[in-house]
C-alpha cells in the first residue's frame, strides 16, 4: 500500500469514494457536482488529500483543508480534517495502517503558522468509528473529544422577517460584529472580501445583527440514503403533523441544502435574530434551497456529533459553540 498525492486519473475513484454512504441511522452521503478540487475548496484552504493506493488502484483517502480562526483571541489557521474514507474491499486488519498513513501524509502538509493540532468531527451515530479513531491506534494521532455540536435543520419556507443585505457601507460594522468575545473559541475570521450572501438588520453603516446564506449546491451536496426504520415506514405521516422541522424526503433524495452561519447579534440585540433568521429562510425559499443547515451547540435535533481535537493534547478555555458555524 501507498499513500501519496493524487493523480489527475484518479479525480473518478475518489469522488465514488468520498460519495460511499456514512453514518446509521441517518445514512447520508457526500456529493462533489463541480468536481474534486471545486467541491474541496468548500471546507476550506491550503487543502491537502491522501490517496491510498493498493496494485495501481484507489483504496483509501483523506482530505485536510485550513481555515482562518481566532484563537486565545488572536489570528490563527486551524487545519480540519474530514472525508476520510477506505474502500469496501480493504479488510479491517489493513485499515489501521491505511489511516496511520493517511494521517501521517495529511500532517506533513502543516505550515509553520497553523495551530499544532487539528480539528475534526464524528457523528454521535457513527460509534465504529469513534472506537476505532480514539482508541489509540499504532501511528494513528491522538482524538481528544472537545465536546458536542448539533447540525439544526430548517425548513426553507415564506415568512414574515426583518432583514436585508449587506452593503459597502456596513461592512466596518460587520467586522466589529464578527469578532470575538472572551469566552469564545475557534471563532472563524472572515475579511468581507465579499458580502454575497451576507444579510443584516439594522441601518445602513450600523447593522446590530447579520448572519451569511450560503447555497453549496453546485459544489457540495447531500444525498440522504436511508431512514432509522420507524421514521422510514411512517415518513408521509410525520410529514403532515406541523412539527416546525422540514419534510423528511425520500431515501435517495438529495437535500438541496444551503449553509447558515456567522449568527452575531451586537450586545443586548439577540431578540434581532429570530426575524432575521426567519428572512434567511424566506431568501432561502426563493433561491430554490428546501432545507437550511447551520451548527449549534446542543438542545438541537436530528443530526448530533462530537468535536475531537487530532493530534497534540490541547486545552480549550471557552465556548465552541460559534466555531461550529463554519466547520
């Protein structure tokens, strides 16, 4: 076995490898449209992918993408790992070496000005993996469980909201907004290079809250592959009782999602979130988006997971909730 960079012919093996079905109950899976390089920038810079290899074919890989953070309230790049995948075929005596060696491929890609660790989540569902990656694996880097994350699912739909989009003139407002307080962590940074997506509330040059839309659909999508059993036999029932969450769509369908994060409100504001949450929904209904995801902290439903730091131990003084938004 091999691990190494990949090579142009190998773009179709490893997009059928990053779209295999993950997780149980909730089976979903992971789709790139636009292609390898296009649908990877969505997790973010700098990004670095182990292939595994065995006899000229791809049996495995890994993706490691940086992005842009505050960290003990200063500037930092934080590498965050994902889409690590191995191949039906590979036997679980092999796989601890394919990740030992993805691992290792991935951190020879960190800079000297990102933090010493990385970043990574699990699903709460997915327990094979979580004892697999934790248990302490020959050359495998430590996983530090940071605690929980909830992905909320909102429905798209027309409402009454208050909100607008972002001009020029907020964007010193937007900055000050985004920045963090002291008991938050790993909040991502952002230079408003661009305001596409971004909406807010409040006068022009002094918006008091804001949060960014983001619709993914041409470069990363969900496919949702199958139900917990009960939800599957009784879907186009739950999906007339008015439970607030969005219709359960059919195994096999895609879920048409946008991206919901950056939620800030100024101190004292927060009641501005709601409506502005509820205009995000009614932009998200006219862009064509049937579902819109944003992470939280826990006390949401359906889809829980755990924050797990990959490497050096690390102490984290504060709240991850906010970093959840953009990873």
């Amino acid at each position: 076995m091999l691990v190494g960079e990949p090579c142009p012919d190998d773009e179709a093996a490893l997009l059928e490898l990053i779209a295999q079905p993950v997780g149980a109950p909730w089976t979903t899976a992971c789709e790139l449209p636009a292609g390898l390089q296009a649908g990877l920038a969505t997790y973010g810079e700098r990004v670095a992918i182990a292939v595994a290899r065995a006899h000229g074919r791809v049996i495995g890989c890994g993706v490691r993408a940086v992005r842009p953070v505050w960290w003990e309230g200063r500037p930092a790049w934080l590498g965050y790992r994902t889409l690590l995948r191995c191949a039906p075929t590979v036997s679980p005596w092999r796989l601890p070496a394919l990740l030992a060696a993805c691992h290792a491929h991935l951190e020879a890609a960190r800079a000297p000005d990102e933090l010493p660790w990385d970043l990574t989540s699990i699903l709460a569902d997915n327990r094979p993996a979580r004892r697999l990656l934790t248990r302490g694996l020959p050359g495998v880097p430590a996983y530090q469980e940071l605690g929980p994350m909830v992905a909320r699912l909102l429905p798209a739909r027309g409402g009454t909201g208050d909100g607008r989009p972002a001009v020029a003139a907020d964007r010193d407002a937007l900055t000050a907004l985004l920045m963090p307080r002291a008991d938050e962590q790993l909040l991502p940074r952002t230079d408003l290079a661009s305001l596409a997506g971004w909406l807010v509330q409040g006068p022009v040059g002094a918006p008091q809250a804001c949060l960014r839309l983001t619709d993914q659909r041409g470069r990363r999508r969900a496919r949702l592959v199958a139900l917990p059993v009960a939800l599957r036999r009784c879907r186009l029932l739950v999906n007339l009782l008015p439970t607030g969450f969005p219709a359960l769509p059919a195994p096999g369908a895609r879920l048409d999602e946008g991206f919901l994060d950056h939620v800030r409100a100024a101190p004292g504001q927060d009641g501005l979130l709601p409506g502005l949450v509820r205009h995000a929904m009614t932009c998200a209904r006219a862009a064509g988006l049937r579902v819109v995801v944003t992470m939280c902290a826990p006390g949401g439903r359906p889809v829980a997971a755990n924050w797990y730091a990959v490497g050096v131990p690390v102490v984290v003084h504060g709240r991850l909730d906010q970093a959840a938004a953009s990873l």
